[in-house]
C-alpha cells in the first residue's frame, strides 16, 4: 500500500517568513495529493490539492509543488500569519479520473506549523 | 455553505457496548469516507461508499460495519467496543466528478470506558 512520510514533524517560523512542508509518497499509482489544516477540536479542512498532471498550483498565500519522478510534493505558505499555525497533513490517493471513484486518503504523519509573532 | 454533518458529537460508551455513528454529507455530495484519528495521530482510511455500494477498504476492524443509504447518509455501527477505539471519527465527502477531493466534517470524539 502507500507510505507517504512527511517533514518536518514540526515547524517554528517568524510572523511574515515563508514556511515549507515536504512529503514523499511511495505509490506511482497516486495521482491525487490534497493538504489539508487542522486546528485543534476541529475536521482537517481541504486548503489546496494538486493532480499528477500539473507540476504546480497556487492559491493566494498557498502553493503547492509535484515532482512526480522524485514522487514528493511540497505546501509552500508565504507572508504567514498568526491564524496560519494549525496542524497540516499531506495525503495521496489513486484518483480516478471520470465516473466517480472514492479512493481513500494515506495521510503523512503532520506538521505542527507555530507562527511566532 | 453546508457542510459535511455528523452525530452525536460526542458519545461514550462501555467496554463490549455497541456504538452508531451517523453522517449527513454535502448535499449533491454522492461518496461518503470514515475515517479514525487518534490522539496526535493522522487521520486512518477505514471505509467508503459510491452510490451507495462500498468503494475502498482501508483499516476497518471486523468489529465495525458501515453502510450507506438511499439519501446518501452513512452510518458506521461500531461493536464489541475496545478502549482503543477511543478516537475522533471523521466523515468526509465528495462529488462525482470531483474524484476525491474529499470535504470532512467536524467529527465525533467516541470514548470508550
């Protein structure tokens, strides 16, 4: 089955620096890899997700990277503020492209992202 | 926007009890996932349903059943509880179309005595 392992486990950065969140998967059937932030008490919420056919997606503050030869995908978050810090799982999955499919998600172990004002 | 709904939110039981986890998905939402997080753990597969039918299997005890129903809720029946059940339980769902990108809802947190 698929492995995906995650780094760092956590991760300590200035209100207004950059933060990276890398992970690796070993499957070279998945084709779906979705991030996801959990702040305590609460369901992960879906934040950015990527498909093996693009190398890169960005969304305001958030990017997300595809190496799909290396299989590893990296979250970017830039100009990171106080309500940033939460709890972030990358996941993969083999997706299906048309007529549904519901693949369940390996998640990596986390990363405890702190924003230090 | 609506979300992923989920009940009780909170539910203890007993060693050996029976427990019925229920879940409301995104209307028009079509697949439904459960999923086990353990204290500082990542969320585990356990099992999913499209159209109704079971899609993918992950780590689901034979303890456990699930099904899902002709208006696309899901229940999780849970029984011969353990105390390593104690855990949060994730719904999550998606649309056809939109293959796996899988919205959760906030939970339920079983203890388990």
């Amino acid at each position: 089955g698929e492995n995906v392992e995650q780094h760092p486990s956590t991760l300590s950065v200035q209100e207004g620096d950059s933060a990276v969140i890398k992970c690796t998967y070993s499957d070279s059937a998945s084709n779906y890899f979705p991030w996801y932030k959990q702040e305590l008490g609460k369901g992960p919420q879906l934040i950015i997700d990527i498909r093996s056919n693009v190398g890169e997606k960005k969304d305001q503050r958030i990017a997300v990277t595809l190496n799909k030869t290396a299989k590893h995908f990296s979250l970017h978050i830039t100009e990171t503020q106080p309500e940033d810090s939460a709890v972030y799982f990358c996941a993969a999955a083999q997706g299906v492209y048309s007529g549904g499919g519901a693949d369940g998600l390996t998640f990596g172990k986390g990363t405890h992202l702190i924003i230090q004002p | 926007a609506a979300g992923v709904i989920q009940s009780p939110r909170h539910l203890i039981k007993e060693k050996r009890e029976t427990a019925t986890l229920k879940c409301y998905p995104i209307p028009r939402h079509d697949t439904v996932y459960w999923y086990q997080q353990g204290p500082g753990q990542d969320p585990q597969f356990l099992i999913s349903f499209y159209e109704k039918m079971q899609s993918d299997k992950g780590s689901i005890p034979d303890r456990f059943s699930a099904q899902q129903f002709s208006d696309y809720h899901s229940e999780l029946n849970m029984s011969s509880l353990e105390l390593g059940d104690s855990a949060l339980y994730f719904c999550a769902s998606s649309e056809e179309g939109v293959v796996n990108e899988q919205y959760f809802g906030p939970g339920t947190r079983l203890t388990v005595t």
